[in-house]
C-alpha cells in the first residue's frame, strides 16, 4: 500500500485526513510545517508514494514545499495533490503538474484523488 505524505497545519484537519488514509489502508507521514515537510524529505525521512499539501500557513508557504520536491529534491516525480482554500495558488503552481482540491474537500473527493495517483 501507497506511503501518503500529509502537511496541514490545522490539527482537526491533520487529524481528519491522517485517520481517514489510514483507515484506508495507507500508511501516513505527517508534518504541520513547511520547513518541517522539507527537512524531512531532504534528510530522507520520510520517502512518500503521495503528497497531500496545505497551502497556507504560517512560516513558509506550502507552495515552498511544491518547488523543493519538483526542483531539488530525489522525488520530482511525486504525485502532489495540493489542498487549498487560496484559489490563487492554483494559479501560481499551474506549471507543477498538482492536481489541485479547494478546501473544504469531502473525503471522498480525497480517498478518489489518492487512489488514482496510488495505481
């Protein structure tokens, strides 16, 4: 099973989507900060099938985390589902090939979303 990678800095929603996946059967890594997401995947980790990214945040934005894993990290291929309620990040990340969810999202818009990008 697909290894899903979640930063979210809200922790009902940290709570919410790790639960749910796993639930599902994956297993989940998780982090509630960007510079904490990008240490973690730099250092090795963490090693993801799937990333499920916030965008805003305090500190930096989840957008720093897209840029690493497509620019300088070993996982620019990773599939990216990026969750946000700021439209104009779908915007700015249009070149990063995420598939991008505008929150609020059910989940089962997320568990489709994964399980496309898991097969």
């Amino acid at each position: 099973m697909a290894t899903i990678f979640v930063l979210e800095d809200d922790p009902d929603l940290l709570h919410l989507y790790t639960r749910a996946l796993s639930f599902r059967g994956y297993e989940v890594e998780y982090t509630n900060s960007a510079e904490s997401a990008i240490a973690m995947l730099n250092d090795g980790a963490v090693s993801p099938d799937i990333a499920v990214l916030d965008m805003s945040m305090p500190g930096l934005p989840g957008s720093a985390v897209v840029n690493f894993i497509r620019n300088e990290s070993d996982f620019q291929d990773l599939p990216i589902i990026v969750v946000s309620c700021d439209e104009d990040f779908r915007e700015l990340l249009r070149n990063a090939r995420v598939r991008f969810m505008t929150k609020p999202i059910e989940l089962a818009e997320l568990y489709t979303a994964v399980a496309q990008l898991a097969s």
